[in-house]
C-alpha cells in the first residue's frame, strides 16, 4: 500500500521549483480574492481556537485563479499535512482508501477536478466526509463481511473548473462553498510585480499593466507571460526590460491587447468570414477550423463571452460588432457589413 500512495502524493506534492517560487505559501500573500479570503480566514481561525477540524471546503471557478494555492495555503494556516490527490486518478475506492487510513487528525485531503470522480468513488466518500468512517467489504457472496473502520478527522478540499458536474449529495456535504472569479487589471499587475521580483527581472509600472491587460483576468496567464517576457528579455534585449520589449515578446507570441492567441482569433475570422458573422453552430464552427467542438467550448469562448466579442443565441454562435471592430471591420448594419 505505501509504494503506491507514495508516488502520487509526491509528485503532486512537489511541483517545479520556479512554480513553487510564484505560488504563494500563505495566504496573506495572496493578491486578489478578498471576500473568499476574509471568509476562509475566519473560519480556519475558528477551527484553531476550537481545537477542530475544518470543515470540508468545495472551491470552483476558471483554470488558473488560485484553487490549488488556497489548497496548499490552507494547511499552512492550520499547522498541519497535506495530501493531493487527482479526481480523474481515483479511478476505483480502493485507490481512495490509502488518502483516508493514512490522513492525520486535523489534516487536508485536498482533491483537483473532483467532479471527475467516479460515482463508486464518490458514494465511498460520503461516509468518510460525514461520520469520518468508512465501510469495507470483505468476501464475496454470502461469504461477505463489512468492517466499518474509523478515521481520523481530517478537512476534504475539493477544486473544480465545473461546479455543474458535481452531484447534489456531494456538493452539499462541503461545509464552506467558494467560487473564485476572475482578477482585476490592477490585481494582476501587482502579481506580475511581485513575481518579477521573485524571478530577479527589472518590471516598471508601465509593463506591469500592460502584462496584465493582456492575461484574460487570470494569474496562470500572467505568469506564464512573465516567464515569456524574461525569455525573450535574456535573448534579444540583453536582459533588459521595458514596455518595449514586452510589447515586442507578447506580438511574437500572437497576443493581442485584449490578451486574444491567435487561436482565438481564427474563431472570430472563421465565423465573420466563412459565416457572414452568424449566428452558426459551434459543430460547424469546429469542423471548419478542424478542431473539436468541447475545446472551443471550454478554451476558447469562454474568455471571448467575457470580453462580448461574440454572444450565444438559440440559433448558434454570432460575431458582435465589438468583435468584428477587433478583427478590424466596421459594425454591420442591416445584415451587411461595411469593410474599411
């Protein structure tokens, strides 16, 4: 049982040096998230004052906003072990089982992408998350024997990308329930300042923002522009970093002011130039950009939603006149369109 809890709490446990840098290690260093912080810090304060375990703890929202750092902060916070497992790894309750026997009193079993977990697995969970017990069968047939075995206290964190996937009777045994929503200009310059000073790279204020502008709302993305920017500063600028050079390594990378890829912009072509703007399904959409129909979907049109850049109606997908005035055409005005 050890060899294979091991390995996949420690490669979960670990992650790459550099990430491990960005990532805050507490929660007070957390840039952004106010309310969801205020509210967690209370209650892990109340938890520490009573001598109990935490509640069970659901956060959801979009990939990148800090899920995973509030599950790795919040042991800290409460002085205890961590153990981390993957929804979609948790394949069978008996992959589960080493996670509960091995949990400490008071300690966090913090599981990614819960949703994915299968329904054996999740029904296993029930107990264990309410009475802190679970029940294993022993035996087949009438041979059959059930030895209920308790467990420690311990505080389940789950993260989510998709909170509607999550069944009623999991979803309502979390305790404390989190959405995280995306990050404001100002926040996500300030963690772009602070990660550069962690990277050991010049940031002024000018690029700070315009890093943020241009990273959909989301720190992931910020930092993952930022790792780019030093990149392309130690290649082709002598290390040196100003609005220019971030600019320059940014449009190398096909991102645009509004922070779009330039998959993102074939999608808003494909619909304005093979479509006439729509409205269009998103099957026809993705067979004509030869991709599939869940990857725009979940990548793409959620953040081009955000910006009102195309809108979903009962009959497909339609190019608005701030998206086709982003690809560079003017707004159309009775079904046709005006071309510069």
């Amino acid at each position: 049982m050890e060899s294979f809890r091991e390995p996949s709490i420690q490669a979960a446990a670990d992650p790459p040096p550099e990430d491990r840098a960005l990532r805050p290690q507490r929660m007070s260093e957390m840039v952004g998230q106010r309310a969801v912080y205020e509210r967690l810090s209370i209650a892990i304060d109340a938890a520490r004052k009573r001598g109990e375990s935490l509640g069970h703890i659901l956060l959801d929202g979009p990939p990148g906003l800090g899920k995973t750092t509030f599950a790795t902060c919040i042991p800290r916070e409460l002085g205890t072990s961590l153990q981390i497992a993957s929804g979609a790894a948790l394949a069978a309750p008996k992959d589960l089982l080493p996670y509960l026997t091995n949990a400490s009193e008071g300690s966090v079993l913090f599981i990614d992408e819960i949703h994915r977990l299968p329904i054996a697995v999740e029904e296993f969970l029930y107990p264990a998350m309410e009475d802190f017990r679970i029940d294993i069968t022993l035996g087949d047939g009438v041979a059959a024997r059930t030895i209920n075995m308790p467990l420690r206290p311990f505080t389940l964190v789950g993260a989510t990308t998709r909170a509607g996937l999550i069944s009623a009777p999991l979803r309502d045994r979390f305790v404390i329930r989190e959405h995280l929503d995306y990050y404001s200009p100002a926040e996500l310059a300030e963690i772009v300042r602070r990660s550069a000073v962690k990277l050991d790279m010049p940031m002024d204020d000018i690029s700070a923002d315009e890093i943020a502008r241009r990273s959909r709302g989301t720190p992931r993305l910020a930092n993952n522009r930022l790792r780019w920017i030093r990149d392309y500063s130690t290649s082709r600028a002598e290390g040196t970093m100003d609005i220019g050079v971030a600019r320059s390594a940014l449009e190398m990378q096909g991102i645009d002011e509004l922070g779009l890829d330039g998959f993102d912009r074939k999608y808003l072509e494909t619909i304005q130039r093979v479509f006439g703007g729509g409205p269009v399904g998103i099957e026809a959409i993705a067979h004509t950009m030869s991709s599939a129909a869940d990857t725009l979907e979940d990548d793409v049109e959620p953040f081009l939603l955000r910006c009102e850049l195309v809108i979903r109606t009962p009959r497909g997908r339609r190019i608005t006149a701030k998206g086709e005035e982003h690809l560079g055409a003017a707004p159309r005005t009775g079904g046709q369109t005006r071309l510069f």
